[in-house]
C-alpha cells in the first residue's frame, strides 16, 4: 500500500500533554508540519510509481522487440541486428 492510500484524517492531532488546545501558534505548527509530511510522502509515492511505469515500459519493449524478431526469424534478426 502507497502512502497516499494510507488512513490520513483531516481532523488536527489532539494537543501533547502540558499544551493547551486553546494555543493557536502550536496547533497550526503541528497541522503544517503533519501535511507537509503528507504531501512528502504523496510526492515520494508518485516518484516510485513513475519509476515503476518505466521499468515496466521497458521490460515491455524489450518483449515485444524480441518477439518480433523470433517471428521474423534468424535472416530477419540478423539484418535488423547489423
């Protein structure tokens, strides 16, 4: 499972202990600091999923390359090789 799909809730962290729920400096840090972390692990998810694509594109390429030349046969492999 890709970080964007993991339980994120919209709803703010309750305070940390000794802090008041009424100090807005705090509570408005710590929203921006969690949705920073979300949207780093949003960007890092979407990195390693076009990363993937790739791979997977030219494993696919190289597939289809090679079947193309086990269906056009040796005389045919050689040429498009040469």
């Amino acid at each position: 499972m890709t970080p964007i799909h993991r339980n994120i809730s919209a709803v703010p962290a309750p305070p940390a202990p000794g802090q008041s729920a009424s100090h807005p400096t705090h509570a408005h840090a710590h929203a921006g600091a969690r949705a920073s972390g979300t949207l780093q692990a949003v960007v890092s998810a979407g990195t390693q999923d076009m990363l993937n694509a790739a791979h997977l594109e030219d494993e696919l390429n190289r597939t289809q390359a090679f079947a193309k030349l086990m269906e056009a046969g040796p005389k045919a492999a050689k040429d498009l090789l040469v």
